[in-house]
C-alpha cells in the first residue's frame, strides 16, 4: 500500500515544477532540449514541470546542474547553513541516533 504524499510535500513539488519550467522558459529551451542535456525522458520532465512530488531526486539534480544552481540546492540543504547547525558546528556528531526504549 502506497503512503499518502504530505500535502507540503505535494505543494513543495508544484512550486518547484512551476521553477523548473520558469527556468526552461526564461533560457528559450524547448522541453525536448531540456530533457536531452539533462539525460532524462521528456515525459520525466513533464511530470516534474507539474508537480509529480516521485519524480528521482537525480532528475531535479540533472536538471539543477543544467540550470547551474546545483550549489544553490547543496546549501539549501546543508544544515551548517542555518543558526541552529552553526551553533552545534562545534559538537561532535553521533554516528548513528538510537531510540530509547
């Protein structure tokens, strides 16, 4: 049985398929063009133009690089970024995180 997609994940997907086809537009590339530097289907970049939130996260990489704003993505994400990451910079993390019974 599939798990229900959060709607804020779903919302994420479309604001973020509404991006990429911004993107697209803006360098006068044809969906076709995109896919092809991208390495992926033009039917896969359909799905993520709307909003499909299973699309691969390799596709949304390929399609970041093409766009140049791969670093953008890697800092977006990296919590040493944010205050609360800056302010434990200094503690050695766990290598793994264990649940108390």
């Amino acid at each position: 049985m599939k798990r229900a997609i959060p709607f804020r994940t779903r919302q994420a997907a479309k604001e973020i398929g509404q991006s990429i086809g911004d993107w697209r537009r803006m360098q006068n590339l044809k969906s076709e063009e995109l896919a092809d530097m991208a390495g992926v289907s033009r039917s896969t970049l359909s799905r993520l133009e709307n909003g499909d939130p299973s699309v691969s996260l390799a596709t949304l990489l390929n399609i970041c690089n093409v766009f140049a704003v791969m670093d953008r993505v890697i800092d977006a994400v990296d919590p040493y970024e944010t205050d609360y990451g800056r302010a434990r910079a200094s503690q050695e993390l766990p290598q793994r995180v264990r649940r108390a019974r």
